[in-house]
C-alpha cells in the first residue's frame, strides 16, 4: 500500500469520483500551476504584471516602488467539475500573494520579499469496487485525499539604471508540502478497514532575472527569464527523488496613450516537459510545454488618486502542463474585471479582482470556476 500512496502522491491517479477538491486538473504531476500575481494585475488579465512591483512575475518591477507597500491578497474559488463519472461542485480558499517591497533610501534600488502559490495539489478521489473474499463479493471503498502544494518565496531587487530602463534579479526558494491520506473501508463490518498517511515535502531553489524599457513616452517593454533548477522530494523526512523545474520566458508590452488609459498584452512559455522524464519515472503520464497569453486595460477614473475606483478588464488563454489522459493538454481560458479604493489619504487601499474560468481537456474533462480575489495593502 505504501508503493500505491506515493505513486498516487506524485503522478495522480483517476478515479471514478472526485469531491471536494481545488481542481480536477490539478490531481497529475505537481498539481494545477498557479498565477504569481496581484488583484490588480489579475483583474488585467495578467497583461501588467510584468510592470506590478506587487506581482512576483518581473524583478525589474520592484524598481518602481517609491514608497514601502505591503500586500495580503486571498481568493475564494468556486468551481464545478465534469467527467464521465459525474459532476461535483466545490469551493475553496487559497491565500496567492504576500508581499512587502520598498525603495532603499537615497539609491535607484528597490527591495521586495514575497511568497506566492507555485501549484496547489488538494484533491479528494474516490473508488468502489467489489472484490471475492472467502467466496462473497464484497465492495471496497477507498479513498485517496491530498492537501497541500507547492509555495514560491522570493527575495527580488530592482535597478532603476536610467530614466528609461530598469533591472531586476530574483532569487526564489520553492517549498512544500502534500499531506497524502488512503483509506480503505469494506461494505461488510467482518473486514476491518486500513488508512495509511505520509507527508511529501519539496524544496528547490531558482533564479530570474527582468528588464522594463521605455521605448517611447507612451510605450514601455518588460521582458523576464526564470530557471528553477530542480525539486527535491522527501517522504517523512526521507530523501526519494527528485523533479526537474521548467524554464521560463516572458515579454510584454504596454501602451499609455493618456494619463487615464493603458491596454497591454502580454506572452508567456514554461518548458515543463523538463519534468516529463521524472515523472514517467514514477509512473505518471508526463508534462508538456506551456504557454500564455493575455491582454488587458485599466481605465483611471481620478488622475490625482490614480488607484481609488479605477476599471480593469482582461482575459488569458493557458495550456496546462498535466494531462489527465495521455495525448490530451487541457487548457484554460478566463475573462476578468476588477476595481480599487484607496482610503486614509492612500495609506489603505483594497483591490478586488473577479475572474471566470474555464477548463478543458478537450473531451470528457470539463471545469468551471469562479475566482473572486481580495487584496489587503498598507503604505504607511
């Protein structure tokens, strides 16, 4: 059974029930990938994020904070999946950015430290199947939950080089853990049922680096490049293995015709396939490359108190690196909207973003979902 529970942990096993989970597209490999951004940024798509020193996407960013910000942000995810096997509905709460960044005095550098959802694996599978025992059929009813996921803290700083450029670096620590339980009932009371639990922890270490250019007054560039080497895998404190991570690119682009408008856009590949060949080592059914695009804009209402009451409008489209099925990438595609205020002369301010989702696999594999995120920020 010990064999089951951590190929089930690793690779994902489908089964003909799902409740109560994250994702159905998060049950393979490490999970459903998550998105290292801000309301503000995720109310725009994520076409900005490249430029959101409250966003964990760009180090050059974090060169344009001018005074000291921190951010709590939380997310309430409503959902509702399809399989062959039926549909459940579910809800979930995820808390995907903390930040605190600010200027180092009298120089053109700026410091950020934050943590952020990398992939969230909590799931609950479920079986019933019958099985001979002393010449009777009696049904088994297992059941196989995980809770838990992978987390991102990064140490950024940015360098404001000239008027028109910034850079950044980044230095990441991803760290984890999956809390794994099976359980094991039978339909006759004469049979007594097993559970068996183990904790999977992770910790691996990455490094990125970014750039913003301005190009013309109303026109600005951002770029980044990440590597986050490799994932080692303990099992009760026990070294088993280890994943590599992908490699990552991003660009950007944004235009600000006016001091109230701005529209970007923005593209995005992960070489997850790095992973394939750790997990079809443990059985799985691999990883593939990924890719994102996005666009967005933000319409200021007060040019003089440019974050109080602004519109926000966005939408994505993402391949996912998990399959459920071999030969099947699922993706996923989202519209978005959100607002801000600002209160006590812009020392307080909350940012709501709103995004609806859609998942697929292009077949049987279906997900809705509702995302409504809530972000806190102080600059004292």
């Amino acid at each position: 059974m010990r064999r089951l529970l951590l190929l089930a942990a690793l690779t994902g096993l489908v089964a003909p029930v799902l409740e109560a989970q994250s994702s159905q597209f998060g049950v393979r490999g490490l999970g459903i990938p998550l998105r290292p951004y801000s309301p503000r940024s995720l109310s725009a798509g994520g076409a900005i994020a490249l430029f959101d020193p409250e966003s964990s996407a760009n180090p050059a960013a974090v060169a344009s904070i001018f005074q000291f910000t921190s951010l709590f942000s939380t997310s309430q995810n409503f959902r509702n999946s399809t399989n062959p096997f039926g549909s459940q509905s579910g809800r979930d709460n995820r808390f995907p950015q903390i930040v605190a960044a600010g200027p180092v005095g009298g120089t053109p550098f700026g410091v950020s430290v934050s943590l952020s959802g990398y992939t969230d694996r909590s799931y609950t599978l479920g079986t019933v199947t019958e099985v001979e025992l002393r010449g009777q059929q009696v049904q088994v009813y297992d059941t196989l939950s995980s809770r838990g996921g992978l987390s991102d803290l990064r140490l950024a700083s940015g360098w404001q080089v000239a008027p028109w450029l910034q850079v950044g670096l980044g230095l990441h620590a991803i760290t984890g853990l999956n809390r794994v339980e099976n359980r094991k009932a039978f339909s006759d009371s004469a049979y007594a049922g097993a559970n068996e639990r183990t904790d999977l922890s992770y910790l691996g270490l990455g490094a990125s680096v970014g750039a913003t250019v301005r190009l013309h007054r109303s026109i600005s560039l951002a770029g980044t490049y990440r590597n986050d080497g490799h994932l080692k895998v303990d099992r009760d404190s026990l070294p088993i293995t280890r994943i590599d991570l992908p490699t990552a690119w991003a660009v950007s682009g944004r235009w600000q015709p006016t001091m109230r408008f701005t529209w970007a856009a923005a593209y995005q590949q992960k070489q997850w396939s790095a992973s394939r060949a750790d997990i079809l080592a443990q059985g799985g059914i691999g990883a593939e490359n990924t890719y994102e695009v996005s666009t967005g804009i933000e319409w200021l209402q007060e040019t003089r108190n440019p974050q109080h009451r602004p519109i926000r409008l966005g939408g994505h489209y993402a391949t996912l690196p998990f399959p459920i099925l071999t030969g099947r990438q699922p993706h996923e595609y989202g519209i978005s909207l959100g607002t801000g205020f600002r209160f006590t002369q812009g020392r307080g301010g909350i940012d709501l973003a709103v995004q609806q989702l859609w998942r697929s696999d292009g077949a049987s594999y279906t997900e809705r979902a509702t995302v409504v995120t809530l972000g806190v920020s102080i600059r004292p």
